[in-house]
C-alpha cells in the first residue's frame, strides 16, 4: 500500500507487476547571472526548502564552460555542507555529470523550511551562467 503523495507506476520486476513510487522533486537554482564571470564566494544563493526533501542526486551547469580551472559548488543546509565531495565541472565543459570526480551526496533529508546556501568555492576561469540543480523526492 502506498502513502500520501505517491503514485502507482509498472514495474515488471514486481511480482504483481506494479509498485508504488514518489514523483520526482527538481530545484533549479541560479547561482550567478548568465553574462558575468562567476566568483568564489559562501552563500551566493540563500533559500528555504519549501517542503521535505530526500535528495537522490545533485548537478550543477554552466552556460559557458571555464577555459582553466574546475568550477566547485557546495550545497549547505543550516551551514552544513551536505556533500562529501564537492559538486564539480570540468575545464571546458558545462555540465557535472561528466566530471571527473562524482559529487557524494553525505546528508540527504533536508528538512522542510531549512535554510539553504550555495557556495562557489573554485571559479575557474571565464565561467557564466551557474546553476545548481537538487533533484529528489518529497519525504
């Protein structure tokens, strides 16, 4: 039996074929403008969860790609980090999930009304247009 809020999706490796499933949750959030060279920096971003949250994964993008150096981002709920490793962009690319090194996500209940910040914490060179993206499920 499902909870509140879920649905029921086909799932063929369930024995009645079906099983109950959350809705993805996506928040998109801008971390700097799309024509300024972004810089380091704590709590460029600063906002409350509008609900609870379990975080499953986390990205970030650029609309132009630094030419040298690894764009990093932290997420932070109350002022704690809740990654292990940082959020990352490779040197001329503009998304994270090429990276290199995987962000490791070490706290994944965000609580409903937390406040949350985004930090910049390597700039690389050139890069514009941040975004970070906290994608998950209701709790």
């Amino acid at each position: 039996m499902g909870t509140n809020g879920q649905r029921l999706e086909a799932a063929s490796g369930e024995t009645t074929g079906l099983k109950w499933a959350s809705d993805p949750v996506v928040l998109a959030v801008a971390v700097s403008d799309e024509t300024t060279a972004i810089t380091t920096g704590t709590a460029k971003v600063t906002f409350r969860m509008p609900f609870a949250m379990t975080v499953t994964a986390v990205r970030a993008s650029l609309a132009t790609a630094s030419t040298s150096g690894t764009p990093t981002f932290d997420i932070n709920e109350g002022g704690s980090s809740i990654l292990g490793t940082k959020l990352s962009i490779d040197a001329n690319e503009k998304t994270s999930t090429t990276a290199a090194s995987a962000a490791t996500i070490t706290d994944s209940a965000l609580a409903d009304d937390a406040e949350i910040t985004i930090d910049i914490d390597t700039a690389g060179t050139g890069a514009k247009g941040a975004k970070v993206y906290i994608i998950g499920t209701r709790a």
